[in-house]
C-alpha cells in the first residue's frame, strides 16, 4: 500500500472560505465520481468520474489555436469565424486548454496526491484555528475514491485540522467505516425516505443509505443530516414528518441543516454539453422551509433553516 501522502486521486474543485459545510472557515476539496444521479444535482461535474471538458462560448475570441493544436479535431471554424466544439470527437486530452488564450476551455478533473491537496489546505490553517473549522471532503461523492478519501482525512488529522466528510451515503459500509477514525464530523445527505421516490429522482434506491446511517448511530459518530428542499418532490409535512420519526430516535444527530433548491446550475450543464436536469421549480419560500422544519423540531432535533 502507497504511504498516504503519495496516494492518488482525482479533483475537480477547491473552495475556500466555506461557512455551510462543517463548523467555523472551513476549506473543502471537491472529489471527482459520484453513484447518484440527483435530478437536482448542483454539481454535475462531480458525477462522471473521468475529466470532462468544460467551454465558455462567451469567453471565446474565435483565434483558433485549439483548432491547430487539437490531435483529434474536436474544434473548428465556422463560416462566420465562430468557433465550433465537436465533443464527439474529443478525448479530454487537455492538449486545447493549455493553448486557450482566452480561458474558454476548462479541464475538470485533475489528478494530484494527497501531499498536493494537503499542502493546499494548509494555506488556510489559521482560520480554522481562529474559527473552529477545518477540512471538508464532497464532490461528487468522496467515497466514490475511498482510498484517496481516507488517506486526505489521515492526513488532515495529523495536521491538527478538524476533518468532515459530506457523503451521500451509498456506499459500502467498509468504505464507510474506513473513514471514522479519521473524522470529526459525517454530513450526510438525505433525499427522501420513500424508496420509489428515491430511485425515481437518484436512480438509486435507499437501503443502503438507511444501513449506513444506522450503523453511524450505533458507532454513536456525529452526523449532520442535510436535507435539500424541492418545491413538489419533499417540501410537504408529511415527508418532514417521515424524516422526523427517522432520525429522532437515533441520538447522534448534531443538527439538520435544510438546504434551500436553486436553478444556479443550469450554465454548468450547458458549459459540459449535457441536458440540463434540473426540476423547473422554484426556490423554496421561508414559508416553505419553515413547513419542512416545524415537525422536525418537534421531534427534538436542532434544524438549521438557510436565511
């Protein structure tokens, strides 16, 4: 086994300065590959596991050097000088980003070892110490790479950092328990209880997910549940209703934080050349929000509702 700083894997974001994803300033590394297809899904870059080209037509100046650098023709010029992306042709070779001028293409996924990522999140080290926060693992679906995951948790720990994992939890239970001697905090998502419902908008079903969080309870491991708010799909009391008698009597849930919808994902799904997914509904009103909270509060358990 590599030691776990040489240990390899694939990102595709870093964000820093994040308050919503584990307590204080937090740093939170976005990993490549997910099991789920949310119809929702607010990053639909994380899904597919392999580097996936990115272009901004807006950005283009129409120079052409992607058109001569490019070994498989993936770009032309139109009539008009307008450039044209042929992604049936494009092996995601990258061979076009490194001559765009312009920063038109984009590469997502990168891959880098587990010293490169921790070497980025030491750059923050201070604010976690003067705030409470940390280092946060999403994407995607970090268990989707279990051994790079594992080994950044590790890692982040000898640091000093406090270290939170964001999983959906579809995922084996030994990848899973991988995990919790190198973790501080479990954020995890929850959909829907109703497995049909489940399945329809995930395309995958929920006993997994169920397993996995009772198993968290039994180990008495702290977890956040975040539960994201859709208009129509499991904004209604008595979905809230049925994620309140879940997750009340397993008495290790630190809080559960609501997640209000938005549409701000649609260019992502234009700029990867993908149907756009995403449910014509709208955001979630306070009304609406404080509907799905009222019963879960009832139930004992801390709710954090988004401003």
């Amino acid at each position: 086994m590599a030691e776990p700083g040489r240990v390899r894997g694939r990102i595709f974001d870093v964000k820093r300065f994040a308050v919503h994803d584990g307590p204080g300033i937090r740093t939170v590394v976005f990993l490549k590959g997910c099991p789920l297809r949310c119809i929702w899904c607010h990053n639909p870059e994380g899904q597919s596991p392999e580097p996936e080209l990115v272009y901004y037509p807006q950005r283009c100046i129409g120079c052409g050097a992607c058109v001569q650098a490019c070994p498989h023709a993936a770009h032309e010029l139109g009539e008009a000088g307008e450039h044209v992306y042929l992604r049936d042709r494009c092996v995601q070779c990258g061979t076009c980003v490194r001559v765009c001028f312009a920063n038109a293409l984009e590469l997502l996924g990168r891959q880098v070892t587990v010293d490169e990522v921790v070497a980025e999140v030491r750059k923050d080290s201070t604010f976690y110490q003067h705030s409470g926060g940390g280092v946060t693992l999403s994407g995607g679906e970090p268990l989707f790479q279990p051994e790079f995951a594992r080994a950044i948790l590790q890692e982040c720990r000898r640091e000093g950092f406090h270290t939170a994992l964001d999983t959906c939890g579809h995922a084996s239970w030994a990848a899973l328990r991988a995990m919790l001697p190198h973790t501080d905090l479990v954020l995890y998502d929850l959909k829907h209880t109703d497995d049909s419902l489940h399945r329809l908008y995930t395309d995958a079903p929920t006993d997994r997910i169920l397993r996995n969080l009772y198993r968290l309870a039994e180990r008495k491991v702290p977890v956040e549940v975040r539960i994201p708010v859709l208009p129509t799909i499991n904004d209604s009391f008595a979905v809230a209703e049925t994620f309140a008698a879940l997750l009340a009597p397993l008495g290790n849930i630190a809080a559960v934080r609501l997640l209000a919808y938005h549409r701000l994902a649609g260019s992502k799904y234009a700029r990867l050349g993908r149907a756009d997914t995403l449910p014509d509904v709208p955001a979630p009103t306070r009304d609406q929000l404080a509907r799905v909270a009222e019963p879960i509060a009832r139930a004992g358990l801390r709710v954090v509702v988004p401003s």
